[in-house]
C-alpha cells in the first residue's frame, strides 16, 4: 500500500512563498533557509507543481526590469561631458590627454584656468591642453607685447636723454651769460652803446 503525501499548505500560500523564498506568507516571519518550514514548502510546491506555474510567468516580469536596468546603464555608461556632466553631442573637443568635452566647456575651463592659475589645463587630469593654434597664438601675442614694451623703453631712454641733455645745455647758457655779464658792462647813453671789459 502506497502513501498518499498530504501537503501541508494550500496552493495559493506556496505561489506566495515561491516569489519569495526567505518569508513564510502565512506569519510573515522569515524562515531559515534549508530549515523545516523551507522544507514543507518545497515539498507542497512539488506537489502543486508549483515551480513551473510561477517561472512561467515570472521571466516577462524579470525580462522587464533587466531591460529597464540595461537602459539605465547605457544611460550611464554614455560618456558625458566632465565638466557640465551632460551626454557629449556633435560639439566635441579631445584634449591632447585624451578626455573629451564640450567644446564650450573645455573653452570656457580653459580661460577660467588661465585667469586662476596661468596655465590651461585639464579639469581630469590638469596636464597642459594647449593646442598648436593656441600655442602660436600665444607666441605672437607675447613677441607683439615684447616688441611694444621695447619700443616703450627706447623711447623713454630717449626722452630721458633729451631731458638730460637739455638740462646740461640750459646750465651751460646759464653760466656762460652770468659770465658774460660779469665780463663785460653795457652803457647806454641816447643812440650811444659803450661796452667796457673786464678781465
């Protein structure tokens, strides 16, 4: 004579359980997992044939989060702009160091840098991201700045000599006419000028 296994749970506790195996849904208490309760369980879903009904319909759940889950990555794992942490567009600009940015954004770091520190640099890695084009440009600025603050310095010696020069000149009409004066006398008389000498 066979057994006949009686199960100890109905059918809808044990679809319950299934979709969440560590709380029995009858207390609402966790269960130990491999314990007798977890036990009984498995046996009452075996016997309900339980594990096909609940996967059946349990994978178009699953495949729905793991597709939203998947787009949520993408999402992330889209390369943004560092500095303003939006998705890079058309707009681009790859530093020499490799990072990229907008191309707004990496101008407007780049001016910000150079006020705070003199220098432009990357805001990842502060590594130097001066382009060629910027390069030169910042050569002809500095040969144009050094050839007007030479010229500047020639013409200030130059009027700076001229002064001194004419400051010489004058003290030397100064004494010569005070020695001229001392030298010679001038009487006048009517129509009449008589010079006297003295030596």
């Amino acid at each position: 004579m066979q057994r006949v296994y009686k199960p100890t749970f109905n059918k809808d506790l044990c679809t319950t359980w299934v979709i969440n195996k560590g709380v029995n849904p009858k207390t609402n208490r966790k269960i130990k997992i491999g314990g007798p309760t977890y036990k009984k369980y498995l046996r009452d879903c075996k016997y309900f044939n339980i594990h096909t009904y609940v996967f059946d319909k349990l994978p178009q759940h699953i495949e729905d989060i793991i597709m939203d889950m998947k787009h949520q990555m993408e999402e992330l794992e889209k390369p943004g702009c560092p500095i303003c942490l939006e998705h890079l567009n058309n707009k681009t600009m790859k530093t020499n160091c490799g990072h990229c940015f907008h191309t707004d954004c990496i101008n407007n770091w780049k001016k910000q840098s150079f006020i705070r520190t003199g220098k432009r640099t990357c805001p990842l890695c502060r590594s130097d991201i001066t382009t060629e084009k910027e390069r030169r440009i910042i050569e002809q600025k500095r040969q144009r700045r050094e050839s007007i603050l030479r010229e500047r310095r020639r013409r200030y010696r130059e009027n700076q000599l001229n002064y001194r020069i004419n400051s010489v000149l004058n003290n030397i009409d100064l004494s010569i006419e005070n020695h001229f004066n001392r030298c010679i006398r001038v009487e006048r008389s009517g129509s009449n000028v008589v010079y006297h000498i003295n030596l």
